[in-house]
C-alpha cells in the first residue's frame, strides 16, 4: 500500500501522512524534510552562496538518512543528526535555493524511491510532487489544499515564537511561489483526489483517504 500526498506549505501533509501510516501500520516518509537537511549542510559548506553545480556536487556526494518512523523520524547527514535544525526559520528560509535546483530534485528523487523500494511499497509519502514525479503509480493519491489565511496560522504555532508572522507568511507563501517554478502542487494531475483541509480535523482528513483505498 502506498500512499503520496502532495500539497502547499501548511496544507497538513505531515500531520496526515503520520497518522495515517500510524493507523494503517505503514512507514513515513516526509521528502521535504530531506530537502532541508541538504539545506543545513549546503549552509554549513556555503554560508555565502553558492552555484547550482556546486549545490548539486554537495547533494550528490552527501550521506543522507531518514528515519521512516511516523513517531519520531529522525535525519542525519554526513554523520551528523540534524532532526531538530531542519525546522529553525533559517533552513525554511533557504530551503528553496537546494530544492530549486533540479540536479538534486533528480538526485533526492533517486533517493525517495529507494527509500520507497526499500519498505516494499508500504509506506506514506508526502512532499511536493510525490502523485507526480516520485510516486506516480502510488495506490492512492492526494492532493491536500487550504486556505493561505488557515495555512499561515497553521506553520505560526510550528514555530511557536521563532518567527513572527511576516517571516512566516513569507516562508510559506514565497516558498510555494519558488517551488512551484519546478514542481506542481496546486493542480491536481489525472486520478489526483482533492481534499481541502481548512475547516477538517486531521483525523477527518485522515478518514477521507482511507476511504480512496481500493
């Protein structure tokens, strides 16, 4: 059984996808999350920039792990964990510079599928563009939308004081505006089932794609 959801930043993706795969028994992968550990070592090795063969040199030689526990997922790079510095306001403000880059989209989507490969295809994946580009043949797929207004309100109590909300509102909606130059996660593609998360629970979203399993 897998799973690919897609959709904007504070969509609910994360919060779904974990507890459906804790429902189902299935295992969690959170694709954004590996986009932002490249983002902590690229800010490591290049605090003053960098070329997009550079970034994608970096991508391609780096040790990345993720954890596929929808409880407590963890991810290191190059030894070193970084579960905790991938959610500071600093790596969401730089992520879309790594995942912009479409030599590392190629080179993380490599990894995605292993990952997918790896846990016989019984597993929960969310990102950007999972229905579309990573996971295609998924058995069930969807696409999660809500309300900017909801979707901002949503990421602001994540960071519970660490940014305010300028920064935040900038961070979710300049990060859909940059990443939708290379991914496609506000329309859904054929056989892509819509569902709009602003006024549903995370269990009632939960309950409406276990409804989609064939």
């Amino acid at each position: 059984m897998l799973i690919a959801i897609d959709g904007p930043s504070g969509s609910g993706k994360s919060t779904t996808a974990k507890l459906l795969a804790r429902r189902l028994g299935l295992g969690y992968l959170d694709t954004g999350a590996l986009y932002r550990a490249a983002t902590t070592e690229y800010l490591r090795c290049f605090p003053e920039g960098a070329s997009g063969d550079e970034v994608a040199r970096l991508v391609s030689d780096a040790h990345l792990v993720c954890d596929t526990s929808p409880d407590a997922p963890c991810f290191s790079i190059n030894g070193t964990d970084v579960t905790a510095e991938i959610r500071e306001p600093r790596i969401s403000a730089a992520v879309s510079t790594v995942a912009t880059n479409l030599e590392v989209r190629r080179l993380l989507t490599a990894h995605m599928r292993r990952v997918i490969d790896e846990h016989g295809r019984r597993i929960v994946v969310e990102g950007r563009d999972i229905t579309t580009v990573v996971a295609p043949d998924a058995d069930v797929r969807v696409l999660l939308v809500a309300d900017p207004e909801a979707r901002v309100a949503r990421r602001a109590a994540e960071v519970a004081g660490k940014a305010n909300r300028d920064e935040v509102t900038d961070q979710v909606l300049r990060r859909d505006r940059d990443d939708s130059t290379v991914s496609n996660f506000t329309d859904a593609a054929d056989g892509v089932t819509v569902i709009d998360s602003t006024f549903l629970s995370p269990d009632e979203v939960v309950d409406r794609i276990i409804a989609l399993l064939p």
